[in-house]
C-alpha cells in the first residue's frame, strides 16, 4: 500500500486556470520534494521542503508555488495553468538521512489544453 | 556536463541472460548512491542503494568506482519482469540535491 499520496491521478484543465496538486504522505517524513518529468526524460527537482515552513526552489525553474503548513502535506499549485506545464508530477518523500532512498507517489499527469 | 549521465539505450536482453550497465556521475562530492527501477508511466521505485564495498541483492549487483565516479548495475538471469527503465541517482552530501540520470531501458526478450 502507498504511504504517498498524491491527487488527482490525471488532470486536463484550460489555459488560465489555476491548479493544485495534492500530495500527502503518512511516514513523519520531514523532507519532501516536487519533481517534473517529461516522457522519455529525466526527473527534475523543482521543489523541495526539509520541514514545517521551510520551502526551497529546486533545480529547474517552475512558476509553480508550494506551501507546507504541516509535515505530512506539501501540495503544488500552478497559479495559472499554461500548455508547458504538461507533464508529469512527481511528489517524494525521505527521512533525514539520505541513504534511506526516497519513497515517490504515483504522480499527477497533467495535460493543459 | 549533466550531473548524471547514463546510455539510455534500449538494452534489448534475452531471457535468462545478464546485462550490465553503468552510470557516470561529474560531482566527486557525490556521496549517496542508488538504482530505482521506473514501469512505463509509473513512478520510480527504490531498488537498491549502492554501497562503496559493492552489494548484491537477489540476481541484481551494484558496484561502485569512485575513482572513476561510476556507478554500476548487473542483472543475472533476467526475467520478462525486469523489463523497466532502470534510473541511476546520486546525492551530493551537504546540500542533500537527488540528480537522476535519464535512465536505462532494458526490454527482456522472451
């Protein structure tokens, strides 16, 4: 069973709109992360969190926002949804030590039409 | 230079043979290493972290050069069911940044 949640599975929104993607996690885990990924490609670090109120911009540059207010919850928002922002959404989660590996969700795959 | 760099092939494999893989990584301050296996429109799961010693876990074998700054993956006695794109990743100590490479994909044969 998952212990990494993320909603919704699929999403098809308009242009314009804004969206958040959900991502919840029952580990205690303290650090989370926010990846995007194309087909075919490589994961990307857009987002990150090592606790409560403490968020990070990752590697690549997103227009997306995200928030965490408590340890178990970090969702994504797009403020206003652009066809670029297709792509698949990959929420994880780790302890604070790094070799313990990182547990994904099942991603958000979000079409923007 | 990517931070992670892997042939994405496809390794085409036939059943009940070994194929083996390697990654090469640019930050020497690399310091966590580990093979997640990613199905076709799924998220990547943990297979198996890599220890500088070399560990085996089952029919698959990860070794780790860091003179060379690679990392390396072997299948024995492949399945249809390690069919999967097998992701390379590596942690740099200090600021706790995950890289994946693009991966490579292997396709067991029957």
């Amino acid at each position: 069973e998952a212990d990494i949640y993320q909603t919704p599975r699929y999403l098809v929104i308009g242009t314009g709109k804004k969206i958040t993607l959900e991502c919840s996690q029952t580990m205690g885990h303290d650090k989370m992360y926010w990846y995007q990924q194309d087909p075919g490609m490589e994961l990307h670090l857009i987002h990150y969190s090592y606790g409560v109120n403490s968020t990070e911009k990752g590697d690549l540059s997103s227009e997306s926002t995200v928030s965490r207010i408590r340890t178990e919850h970090f969702p994504l928002t797009l403020e206003s949804a652009r066809p670029s922002h297709t792509s698949q959404y990959l929420c994880a989660s780790s302890e604070i030590q790094d070799n313990y590996g990182y547990t994904f969700g099942s991603g958000t795959r979000l079409t923007v039409v | 230079r990517k931070e992670v760099e892997q042939d994405p092939g496809p390794f085409n494999v036939p059943e009940g043979a070994t194929v083996a893989f390697n990654c090469t990584y640019s930050n020497s301050a690399s310091q966590s290493f580990f093979w997640y296996r990613q199905d076709c429109r799924k998220e990547p799961k943990l297979l198996m972290s890599v220890y500088s010693s070399g560990n085996e876990d089952g029919r698959f074998t990860a070794q780790l050069n860091r003179a060379s700054q690679y990392i390396s993956l072997l299948i024995r006695d492949s399945k249809l069911s390690d069919s999967a794109t097998y992701l390379c990743v590596v942690i740099r100590y200090g600021n706790n940044r995950l890289a994946f490479g693009k991966g490579n994909q292997v396709v067991v044969i029957p």
